[in-house]
C-alpha cells in the first residue's frame, strides 16, 4: 500500500478495513463522532428549557415550557439512538475487538434511550384508546418532569447533564480505543509490506500523527 499520512480515525479505519466493509465502518464511527455534538446540542436545549420551567410561577408558561421540552427531547432520544445504530454497523464492520467490548458494556444505557425514542416516535399510541395504553404502567403519566428525568407511563430516563456526560464517556472511549487497535492493524500491515529504500535497502515505515480529530 501507499504510504500517506493519515490525520484522523475515520480514515485509519477504513484503509485498514477490507471490501465495502471499509466504508461501512469509515462513515459509521464519523457519524458516532458527529451525533454525539449533535446530542450535546441538544442537551444543552432541553437543560435550557428545564431551567425555564423550574423557574416560571404562572401555569399556563409551564405548560408551553413542557410542551417545547418533550419535542427537544425527542430529539435528544433520536441521537441516542442514531449512536446506537452505527456502533451495530462499526462493529460488524470494523471486526475491531474494542467496538464488540464497549458496545457490550453500555447496551444496556443505550437499549434505555432507543425505547425513550421509540416511545416518542409512536406517542399516540399512548394516547387513551390507543393500543399501546395496555403497556403502560401509569397511563394517566402522558409526559412529565420530575427534575432532570423524564417520565411517560411510569417509566424514567434521565435527560439531565449527567445523561450527556455518560455519552461523552462511552464516546472518549471509543476513539481512544479504536485508533489504538486501528493504528496497531495499521502498523502489522506495513510491516507485511515492506518498502524499498532508493538504495534497494529496507526503508522504515513513515510515523503517523495523532488524530487531528481528537482521539
């Protein structure tokens, strides 16, 4: 193979990731990177609007500030779940030991926030008369706040900062792990490789920088 710089993950990934597979596992750890910004985004909107609500005293602003507050967290569950998603696809495709292990340890979070989307996406259901009522532990629950955590039909997520906080952990961890394990199937095929100096002798392969993407 060419010998070229390499500046960030997504790319490491795909150039040591074979077939269609490469890119596959390229696009789904960049869009991991990207819906975790897009989820801090929106954090930050529904702590906002959390805060409002706490603080206003007339009911009838309550009740647009927990109007507007459900539909941003919908929104918040969506890149939950978008996350979730491309771990299933990184890891299939990526065959990177470090992606089956982290997946593994958070599913269960991740499973928590993919049935808060699924709960949202199909609200109507939830509804009195729908079909779904009979699942519902409080049915009278339709969407409420008790603090930082959300509830509808008795059940309870937590949409607080300390919510995003464990997302950036699983995040921080994945593209620590990833490049090291990436970066040593990078190093093991060069070595498979090896170039010839302009001398005919063996030339030492070229360093690669840190990740210009953070990790």
């Amino acid at each position: 193979m060419s010998y070229f710089q390499l500046f960030d993950t997504g790319e490491l990934i795909r150039v040591t990731t074979t077939g269609r597979d490469a890119i596959r596992a390229s696009i789904a750890y960049n869009r991991i990177i990207l819906y975790f910004e897009a989820a801090r985004r929106q954090q930050f909107r529904v702590h906002r609007l959390i805060q409002q609500h706490l603080a206003s005293v007339s009911d009838p602003k309550r009740l647009r500030l927990l109007r507007r507050v459900f539909v941003e967290i919908h929104f918040y569950f969506i890149a939950w779940n978008a996350i979730e998603e491309m771990f299933e696809v990184l890891n299939r495709s990526s065959k990177l030991g470090c992606v089956k292990e982290i997946f593994r340890r958070h599913k269960l979070l991740f499973t928590q926030y993919r049935h808060g989307r699924d709960v949202l996406e199909h609200y109507q259901e939830r509804l009195p008369g729908g079909r779904e009522v009979h699942t519902m532990r409080i049915p009278k629950d339709l969407g409420n706040l008790h603090g930082t955590h959300f509830t509808l039909g008795g059940e309870r997520w937590d949409v607080g900062p300390h919510s995003i906080q464990k997302l950036k952990t699983i995040v921080d961890q994945l593209k620590k792990e990833v490049r090291r394990e990436a970066l040593a199937k990078y190093q093991a095929k060069i070595e498979d490789q090896p170039r010839v100096g302009v001398h005919g002798r063996k030339a030492d392969p070229e360093p690669i920088p840190p990740a210009a993407d953070g990790g």
